[in-house]
C-alpha cells in the first residue's frame, strides 16, 4: 500500500490498486467516532451511448439515475433496512459523470463496508420492481419539472449543446423512462460497474490495510473490458440558439446565462484550466467583484445570484443564474464587464485575495468527509490527485485568467434561458 503525503494542505492518504482494476483510497483522521465510506462509478447521465463487444448501444436517457435506485434491492430485502440495523446513515446520487453510493456510522463499519460492497456488485431486478420504481422516478421527474431554477439551466445546456448528452435532464423524462426495463438495467450494470470502473474511498479513524483486505475479499476478482464512450460529434463554440423563453407559475423571472469554453484536456491540465475557470468567473460577476456590487445596487440581481465554471467531460462553460427583473441586462452587464476586463485588466490585488480565498475554502472543505470523498473520486475518474490542488492555484497567473475571459465571455458563444411568470 502506498502511503502519499501533501504537507501543503496538512493531509496523508493511503492508495492501493486492487488486482480487479479497483482503486482505494483512505484519509486518515484520527480521533473520529464517525466514519464515511463512498464507492463511486464513473458512469452518469451523460453515458447513454457506447460501444461494447462489437455493437453500439443507445439507452434510455436517465437510466443511470433509474440503475442507482435499483441497485439497493438485494435478493434478500433492501439495503436500506439492512444498513439502519448496523446503525449506518446510507444515500446515493447520480450525477451528469458519476454515480455514487456512501453511508456513514459510528459503529459496524466493517459489516457496513461489506453490506455496500456486495450491494453495488449484486444486481438484483425483477420486472415487478423494475415497474413499481417506475412512479417513484416519475415523482421525481414531476418534482424537478416543477422547479423554475431547474428548468432554466436545462434549458440552457439544450441551448448551449448540439449533440452533448449534457443537454438531457439527469433524471431522463417520463416518457424515456418508460422505455427502461430489468434487461437493460442488467445490460448498464455488466457494461459499466466492473471493479476497474469504480473507486471505494474511506475517511475517519480507519485501519487502511483492513479496508483493503475487505474489499478484496468482498469485491469480484476481476474485471470486464470497459465499453468506449460517445458524447457526439466535436461541438463547435456556438450554441444552439441564443435565447429561450418558458413560463411558469413564479413571481420573479429566473434566467441562466452561458458561455461555452473548449473541452478541457484530461489530466492535471483539466484542474488548472478549472481553476482558471473558477477565478475567471469571480473576477467578472463574484461577489468581490465590481460588477455584482453594480448590478445588486441597481436591483438587477439579488443575494440568490452565482457564477462559475463547470466542466462536464467534453462540454464546459462559464455559467451564471438567478432571480432578475431583466435577464437580458444581466447578460449585457457581463459583456461589456469581459470586454472592460480585455481592455483594461483588473487588479492584481482582487486577482490574490480571490486565489487565497479559493485555497481557503477548499482548504476547510477538507474537515468533511463527505467533501473529501467526493472530490477525491470525481477528479482521479478525470486523472487527477485532488489533493494536488494549491499546486494548480499557484500555477495561475492574471494573463491567464484575463485571456480566457476574453477568449470565452463573448456574444456569439452565448446563451440565455429564462423562465417568466404566466401572463
């Protein structure tokens, strides 16, 4: 087992490559009654279309969010009661990228580690429960579909994308949804969660070398060859369309706004054009900068509104969103302020204080488990150490920062979604 220590950031983590392809990762904290054990999947919402053993495979939109839910029935019963008699907390979300399994507990961990293991390793569906969970999702489809924020940016990454499964909704819609059944849910599970496909990270006052005996003795030996991957053809840097309109039953309009950036590379490369991304956007609309103090005052964003970057394999953008009486003003104000910033600059003062803050937040972040689990599967699927972080701030300069502006906050490579009151 390989011991990695990073004096900048005051944290050590154990890694070890099982023989089946898995990677497992242990943070130490001494002294925790409680500790947090997550397995993820480097299958999300986004991986709809692949090619395996020779044939190319469209499924279901939202049948990566459907298999997480199913994949808590075991033959025996369903694992929720089984991990609530071990007195363990368990959850699961999918994402556009992952899907992700973790519980929590004080006591029983290494039943509750073997209960998660076998349980994202044991597909178990019945067309009966495959149908029943059916209304379920849909609920939450209709839940979702209710909500204007959500609304908006979907409709801005269907304005924004060509052919990028980002486009679609995590959750998929009803109608997609009823095209789902057991055989294809089996189908995604035998493509997608093999053991090289997954990682298991554990935090808290833990023995590394049990964890990892654990799992290997719990988990398949081995592993199956992965399917390849499609997100469509290369997208150009010019949306869709420009504008989109929908109404709902709200008081205040809500709007997202985007601009879409080239796919970032794989690699430690993807974390620095990140964190050029994330500083970029706090530079042009944070809540340091000039411009948000402006339009606050002038009643065109309230405490509500955000900006950053988001990179989703092969698609980003710079994003922004909120509550607003005039979106259209909103978008104008950023442009102008990017064109401001390509001309002039900006201070190299704002520029420090907001990479200390950024290493500061991200610094603290790590007193969470659930953070550091997260964080640590979700940049090693894009090959990358997360806890090598400062080293990507401290790789940043202004130049960079202002050239992606410039290179990204322009009209042709914007959209605009908003969502209005019902006349």
């Amino acid at each position: 087992m390989k011991l990695m220590e990073y004096p900048r950031i005051g944290e050590r983590c154990y890694e070890q490559r099982l023989a089946n392809g898995m990677l497992v990762r242990v943070v130490p904290k001494r002294g925790f009654a409680r500790r947090y054990a997550f397995v993820a999947v480097d299958f999300g919402a986004i991986d709809t279309a692949f090619r395996r053993n020779g044939a190319d495979v469209r499924v279901p939109d939202g049948i990566a969010h459907y298999l997480e839910h199913k994949m808590f029935d075991l033959p025996e019963g369903n694992a929720d009661g089984m991990f609530a008699a071990l007195g363990a907390s368990p959850n699961a979300f999918t994402s556009y990228a992952m899907t992700a399994y973790h519980f929590s507990c004080t006591e029983h961990f290494a039943e509750n580690l073997r209960l998660l293991l076998r349980m994202v390793t044991t597909p178990y569906f019945t067309p009966e429960s495959v149908e029943k969970e059916r209304g379920i999702i849909t609920q939450e489809i209709r839940m979702y579909e209710d909500s204007a924020e959500q609304r908006a940016v979907e409709d801005l990454f269907a304005a924004l994308f060509w052919e990028h499964p980002v486009r679609t909704s995590i959750a998929g819609t009803a109608q997609s949804i009823g095209e789902i059944t057991a055989q294809s849910l089996y189908d995604c599970f035998r493509a997608f969660y093999q053991p090289s496909n997954m990682i298991l990270c554990v935090t808290g006052d833990v023995d590394a070398q049990e964890i990892v005996t654990i799992a290997e003795e719990t988990m398949p030996k081995t592993s199956d060859v992965l399917p390849e991957r499609s997100y469509g053809a290369p997208e150009t840097m010019q949306p869709v369309k420009a504008r989109t309109l929908r109404r709902m039953e709200i008081s205040m309009p809500t709007f997202a706004l985007g601009f879409k950036c080239e796919p970032a590379p794989k690699g430690a490369e993807s974390m620095r054009r990140e964190t050029i991304g994330d500083i970029a956007a706090e530079i042009l609309a944070g809540e340091s900068s000039p411009l948000y103090q402006r339009l606050y005052e002038d009643g065109l964003i309230d405490g509500d509104f955000s900006v950053g970057y988001e990179s989703v394999k092969d698609a980003c953008l710079i994003s922004a969103n909120g509550d607003s009486r005039d979106p259209e003003a909103v978008l104008d104000a950023i442009l102008q302020e990017a064109e401001r910033i390509g001309r002039e600059g900006f201070e190299t003062e704002l520029f420090r204080r907001l990479k200390k803050s950024a290493i500061g937040r991200r610094t603290r972040d790590l007193d969470s488990f659930e953070s550091i689990c997260y964080r640590i599967c979700a940049y090693q699927f894009d090959g990358v150490d997360y806890f090598t972080f400062p080293e990507a701030y401290a790789s940043v300069t202004p130049e960079d920062v202002q050239d992606f502006l410039v290179k990204t906050v322009r009209p042709e490579r914007a959209a605009l979604s908003v969502v209005r009151p019902k006349k």
